[in-house]
C-alpha cells in the first residue's frame, strides 16, 4: 500500500513541476522587422514621352516691304523690267502678330543625380538631356492684280510705265526644339500613404533650349506677253536660350535598386529677335522679328538604377 501511494505522489509531483520548469525556460526573441527602403544614393536613368509649347513669331522689327530691289543694271540692260512691289501679305498671321506656332513631337534622353534621405524627406540634385521632335510650319499664298512700273527701253533712258500684272506671294516659316537640358533641385517625401517604396517629389532649376528656325518668301510678278519675275529669301537660323524649370514627379521602387517613375515639366524660354540672312542670293538683307516667350510642357516615363550611399 505504501508503494502504491508513493507512486501516485510522484506522479502528482512530476505533473506540478513540468510546467513550471516549462515556464521558467528563456522565450526566444522574434526578429526586428526589416529597415524601410533607403532613397540615398547615386543614379542615372533613360525617359522617353511626349511634350507640346508654343510661342509667336510677332510682326517685323522693320518693315519688309522693300524686301525685293531691282538694280540699275537690271533696268539698263535694253528689255523691259518689270519692277517687284513691296512685299505686303496684309494681315495673314504667318508674318503677323497673331502668329501662333503651337509644336508638338516626342521628347527623350537620359538623367543622372544624387539625392539624400533623412526620415521621410528626400533632397537631391538632377541634371537631364532630352531631344525632342517638336515641330511646327505655317504657310500661306496670296495672289492679287496690282499696279507695278515696268521700265520700257528707249534711244535715250529707259521710261516708267504703270501696268496691271498678276502678283503672288507665299510666305512659309518653320520653327523646332530639338534639344533640352536642364539642372534641377529636388525636394521629396517618402514613406507616405503609399508605403516606403513610393517617393512623390517637386523639381525645379535652369534650363537650356536650342531652336531653330526657317523662312522663306517668294514673290513673282506675271505679265501677259512678258513673261514673270520671281524673287526668293530662303534662310535658316538657330539661337540657344536659358530659362527655367518647375515639375513634379513619383518614382516607385520595383527592386531596391531599380526604379520606375514619371515626371512632369514646365519650361519657360524668355522673348528674343530672331534675325534671318538670305541664304539663297536674293534679296540680301536681313529679316528680324520678335519672337514671344517659348513655352514647353512635357511628362515621360523613367527608368533608373539606383546605387546606394551612406
């Protein structure tokens, strides 16, 4: 009996103090959880998009009317000389001031930058080329019966007379943004509502604009029974201009590394005078109009790879 008695007192005793031995054992910790994605570091990147501007080609600086001259040689060479009236397209907005050269095209290059993270905020410093396809052309014809003086050859000096011909004139004026670069400052907030793998940022800074541009003008006088007299002004020109940039844009980290964003710009060029010189042999006299603020909005996709810093 009292063997048995023994027994089940060492089995009540084993029961007690099993579970307090159990509850005695050190818990294991869990593993902190994994640091937010750092933004610091180093970068450079492809975007490609599209982007739209306009700007006026306002009236002449001076008057073009006398574009066309005749030389003394030309009415002195014994035939009659038709003489070019002034060049005059009346209100047509190609050379007026209601010109409006709205451009459009494709917009791509590359990027590089720098930026530090410290909490949620991010600043850097982004440097971009992009070339663009941004072209536009405006024409215009006018055709008109007018008064011109044709010289009339004599034995003694060539007489003016006033006869009515056939007067043409066509004006046609090209302008194109092929190349923008820019140097950015950027202000960033990370670990928002969209979690530590999405940055939205602001961006702004200098930008650089290359433009160029072609006008050519033609004027031919038609007369029954005397033929036509055609002249030309063909030129090209180009000007680089400094302005400035404001945008904004997200990025969004597919992998630590690799970033996919999209960024929208606003570039403003400030008011210039665009000088054309004949290149054809025509006229040779230079042509000057004002030319409005030149404006270019774009958004493009990007592509980057970031390398992190400390």
């Amino acid at each position: 009996m009292r063997r048995a008695n023994g027994a089940i007192l060492g089995i009540l005793l084993a029961t007690v103090t099993v579970p307090a031995f159990a509850a005695d054992m050190p818990i294991k910790a869990a593993p902190p959880p994994p640091p937010p994605p750092d933004w610091s570091g180093v970068y450079t990147g492809v975007a490609a998009g599209g982007a739209w501007g306009r700007q006026n080609l306002n009236a002449p600086v001076r008057p073009i009317n006398n574009l066309f001259g005749t030389s003394a040689d030309r009415i002195l060479n014994g035939t009659p000389t038709l003489i070019q009236p002034d060049f005059d397209m009346g209100g047509n907005c190609v050379i007026g001031n209601c010109n409006r050269l709205r451009t459009s095209g494709f917009i791509g290059g590359g990027f590089a930058g720098v930026q530090k993270q410290w909490g949620s905020w991010v600043v850097g410093i982004e440097g971009s080329w992009d070339w663009t396809s941004m072209k536009k052309s405006l024409s215009a014809t006018t055709s008109d019966v007018e008064n011109v003086i044709r010289f009339v050859p004599t034995a003694t000096v060539p007489v003016p007379t006033t006869v009515s011909a056939t007067v043409t004139r066509s004006v046609n004026v090209s302008s194109k943004i092929d190349q923008i670069a820019d140097i950015r400052g950027k202000f960033g907030f990370a670990n928002g509502f969209m979690g530590p793998n999405w940055l939205f940022y602001f961006t702004s800074g200098a930008a650089v604009g290359h433009f160029e541009r072609t006008l050519n003008l033609t004027q031919t006088v038609s007369l029954a029974g005397d033929g036509t007299r055609t002249n030309t002004f063909a030129s090209s020109t180009g000007d680089t201009r400094l302005g400035w940039v404001v945008g904004a844009g997200f990025d969004w980290k597919m992998t630590p590394n690799v970033l996919l964003g999209v960024l929208y710009r606003h570039h403003e060029f400030p008011k210039s005078t665009i000088s054309f010189i004949d290149d054809s042999g025509g006229s040779g006299r230079p042509v000057s109009f004002g030319a409005s603020r030149a404006h270019v909005d774009s958004v493009q996709g990007r592509l980057s790879w970031l390398f992190p810093i400390q």
